[in-house]
C-alpha cells in the first residue's frame, strides 16, 4: 500500500518488532478467549516500540515478560525514532490499559485466560511534522483498502479466538469491529479509549470502562475484583 500527504511516513510494527509481537502472541494468544478487546492502532511510545497492543515499555516487560530485539523501520521519522524497549518515553493508554489489567487480574497470564488485546490496524501514520495521524482520516481511497485488510485480520482472528464479546477501545474500534463482524461472530460493545488527548479519560479512565463493562454485562470477568 502507498499513502499521499499528508501522511509522510508509515511504519509497521508486525515487521521491524515482530519478535516481540511473536512472543505476546505465542503466551498470552494460544487459547481460546471469552473476549477480544480491540485497539485501533499502535501508540508512538507504545506498541511502535514494543510491537505489543498498548506496548508501553515497561509493562511489557515488566507486567507481561516480554523483552525481544526490536529492529527499526526502513525510512524513520526524525522526530519519533524508534529506540526499541531502550524507550524511555511513557505512554499514558498504555499504562492505564495495562495498570487496569494488573489491578483485576494479579498478571498477565490470568488475564490471558479469558481475554486478549489487539490492534485492529498496525500500520502507525505520521505527518511532515511528526504528528500522528489517525487510520480514520486517511483519503477515502486509501481508507477503503486498509480496513478490507484489517478487515479480514479482525474477522480470522475472531475465527480463531471464537470470542464471547469483541469490546472496542474507543469508538473507532467498536465501529470497525461492528463493520467487520456484525453479530454473527460474537457480541460487540465498547469502552472509552484511555488517550490523555480525552478529558473524559484523564477523569478517571479504569473506573468508567469498569462501569462500562457491568453495563454490558461482562465483568465480572475473574480475577479479584472489580476491574477498576
């Protein structure tokens, strides 16, 4: 796939940190999942350094575990190297995500037992200036053949997963996972999306996609409490 300006530079995280992504996959993706939680694509400090969903560097490796050699994109922006899981910059989804996942689950491995967190799109976006660009406003024509794509990646892995809910992270990924697999594969709901660019996150993410789940009816999922 080609992409016109605005968008200058793409990278893709299932190439330059494939071992990284291998590994989450092979631990925390070989069974069977009551539910897929779904992210719309990967973070700059995030799953771009990491090759994990909501990749924050340390807990990747510290929470699940995973520490792999990461490689570097073929033609890399100035302004957002890729330094691998030598990146010392925070991502603040990232850390809430997984903040909330430890404080229900105890680990990864349990959280692993029911669910799995993926990346609808893989691909990472950006503008001359290094700003992000999200998959939704690409042009029209470029936008149609990605989500064919992501499309079909979604619906396999639902397939192999054989969910009981696909929760969406954010609005965009509910719609997609809406658009992609209807109710014939598996319920679909939605969350906040946990970005520190939404002022109704920064007022308290984990307990509002808490309470978001109850009103879906899926928590409590296990663990030791709430998922708060």
């Amino acid at each position: 796939m080609r992409f016109a300006p605005p968008v200058t530079h793409v990278y893709n995280p299932l190439d330059y940190a494939w071992r990284p992504h291998a590994r989450y996959l092979e631990r925390y993706g070989a069974t069977r999942k009551r539910l897929l939680f779904v992210g719309m694509n990967p973070g700059p400090f995030g799953m771009s350094q990491t090759g994990v969903p909501f990749g924050e560097v340390g807990w990747v490796r510290d929470f699940l575990g995973i520490e792999e050699p990461v490689g570097r994109p073929a033609r890399a922006h100035p302004k957002r190297p890729v330094e691998g899981f030598a990146c010392e910059r925070r991502e603040v989804s990232g850390q809430r995500v997984w903040g909330a996942i430890r404080e229900h689950f105890g680990s990864g491995d349990a959280f692993a037992e029911v669910a799995l967190i993926l990346s609808y799109c893989p691909l990472v976006f950006m503008e001359e200036s290094g700003r992000n660009r999200t998959p939704d406003k690409l042009a029209p024509a470029e936008r149609d053949r990605l989500f064919e794509a992501c499309d079909r990646h979604l619906r396999s892995a639902a397939r192999i997963l054989e969910p009981e809910w696909v929760v969406g992270i954010g609005a965009f990924a509910e719609g997609r996972a809406r658009a992609a697999l209807g109710e014939r594969v598996a319920q679909i709901g939605g969350i906040l999306h946990p970005s520190p660019a939404s002022p109704l996150a920064n007022r308290g993410w984990a307990p509002q996609a808490a309470a978001q789940l109850r009103e879906l009816g899926i928590c409590p999922l296990g663990g030791r409490g709430d998922f708060s």
